[in-house]
C-alpha cells in the first residue's frame, strides 16, 4: 500500500480512485454530529470557524479518553451518513477529505465529485488498533462537546480505503 500525505494534491486525488487501499498520515480532524452542526452554523452566519477547514481532512470520530501513557484511547469511525446533511456546506468551505464507515447520499458523492474531495472508509469495530495511528491528539475546539468535541490529530500510516473518489464515484452502493 502506498502512503499519502495530508493535504493531498490534486495529482494525489487523480491517483486514489474508488476501492484503492492506502495508508494516510499527516493532520486530521475529528468531528461528530454535534460538531458538524456547530461548525454549520458559524458558516451560516458567516462567523470564522474553530479549524482551518480550507483542504482539512475531517475523520468522523469521537475519541476515548487516553489510558495512561497514551495520546488516545480508542478511535474507531462513526456512520458517515449522520453527517451528510451537514457536508455539502463544509464542502462549499473547502472541505477536502471526510473518513468514516458506511456509504454516503447520492447529493454527498454528488457533492464531493462536484468539489475534487474525497471519502475514506475506515473498518468499523477497529477503534482500538487506529489508536496506533495516532502519534498526537489535542481538543481544539467544542471542549464542552466531551468525546464529540473537534480534536486534531496527527496520524501516521493510518489504513484506508477510497469510499467516493474526487470524481464523486462510489464502491459503496
């Protein structure tokens, strides 16, 4: 498997069409339903968002506390669709990549397609082994939010597969 490195580039996106395995590292965000609907509604107001979501990779996670001597606790994906009434706008921000399990609306993969972005899914039931990914993780914003506030972590070779690639096709139907 190859490893890619966050941001992506545009070459990057060409590469990694639907169904390819990779690993990824570099700096993602984790966000959950509470999340996505907070960070709507600051670009609905056209307030400044808490994170850099202009080419940002989102994972779709809400992390446990770590155990000592340990940056994280377990980190496995929640179901993408939760947040699909909430993506095209981060898409429209500049969202670049979204990470989680299951399959995605026809308006998302429309959404990503039209935006160059793209989805990874992630094994579900594997939160305790992506932990092993993760070399550091800080809550950045929606402190109040617990596990569901935004943390940003740094990740290196963590797993994946395209879900929807940059060109809005699908392998998950």
């Amino acid at each position: 498997m190859k490893n890619y490195t966050l941001p992506l580039s545009e070459q990057d996106k060409k590469e990694l069409t639907c169904g390819t395995q990779l690993t990824l590292s570099g700096v993602i965000y984790t966000a959950r339903d509470a999340a996505h609907k907070r960070l709507t509604a600051l670009l609905a107001e056209h307030k400044p968002l808490p994170i850099g979501i202009e080419g940002a990779a989102i994972y779709y996670c809400g992390p446990t506390p770590a155990r000592e001597g340990e940056c994280i606790g377990s980190c496995g994906p929640t179901t993408s669709s939760r947040m699909d009434d909430y993506t095209p706008a981060l898409l429209d921000a500049g969202l670049s990549v979204m990470i989680g399990k299951g399959k995605r609306s026809e308006a998302v993969n429309k959404a990503i397609g039209k935006h160059g972005a793209i989805y990874f899914a992630a094994v579900g039931g594997a939160g305790a082994l992506y932990k092993h990914a993760v070399t550091d993780c800080t809550c950045v914003a929606f402190d109040d939010l617990g596990c569901e506030a935004i943390y940003k972590l740094t990740v290196n070779e963590m797993p994946l597969i395209v879900a929807t690639d940059a060109n809005g096709n699908t392998c998950l139907k």
